[in-house]
C-alpha cells in the first residue's frame, strides 16, 4: 500500500471508515451488476474468500485447493502468488 496514505494509530478507526467507504463505492458502482445476480450467502462468500486470498497468513489451509464449507459448490479458482483470483 505505498500509494494509500496511513493513518497513525490513534487516527486507525478513521483509516477503517474511509477504506470501507472505498470498498463500498467500489462494489456499488462498479459490481452491482454482479451482485445483483447472486444470492446474498454466495456474495458474502465470495467476499470472504477475496479477503482471504488477500490474507494468506491468516489463513492455515491452502486456500487453493480447499473450498469454505458453505452450501454452494465451489470450484478451484486459479491465484496467482501475488494472490490474484483469475475468473
């Protein structure tokens, strides 16, 4: 994140409301299209496994080849080792 400005510590719960206001606009305007197609679980799904491939030290399973137990099937989704999901 070298382009993205930090805030200091204390200023942190400001850093949080302005990148989820970003991330929000973002899939406002640019996905609703997208997630007006999916249902609200497989949405949020997607949504946790994108944070995830974004967290890779967060996570203690390959997230290449396991799938988060959710009721829809999943296939296996290509990440590149930057951590970026190609469709």
């Amino acid at each position: 994140m070298p382009d993205q400005a930090v805030f200091p510590p204390h200023e942190r719960s400001k850093e949080i409301a302005v990148l989820q206001k970003q991330l929000a606009i973002a899939l406002k305007f640019h996905h609703s299209q997208t997630i007006e197609k999916l249902p609200k679980e497989i949405a949020l799904q997607v949504m946790k496994e994108v944070w995830t491939s974004c967290h890779p030290e967060a996570t203690v399973s390959n997230p290449k080849t396991t799938c988060p137990s959710a009721p829809v099937q999943c296939d296996e989704v290509p990440v590149s080792k930057a951590g970026t999901i190609y469709l």
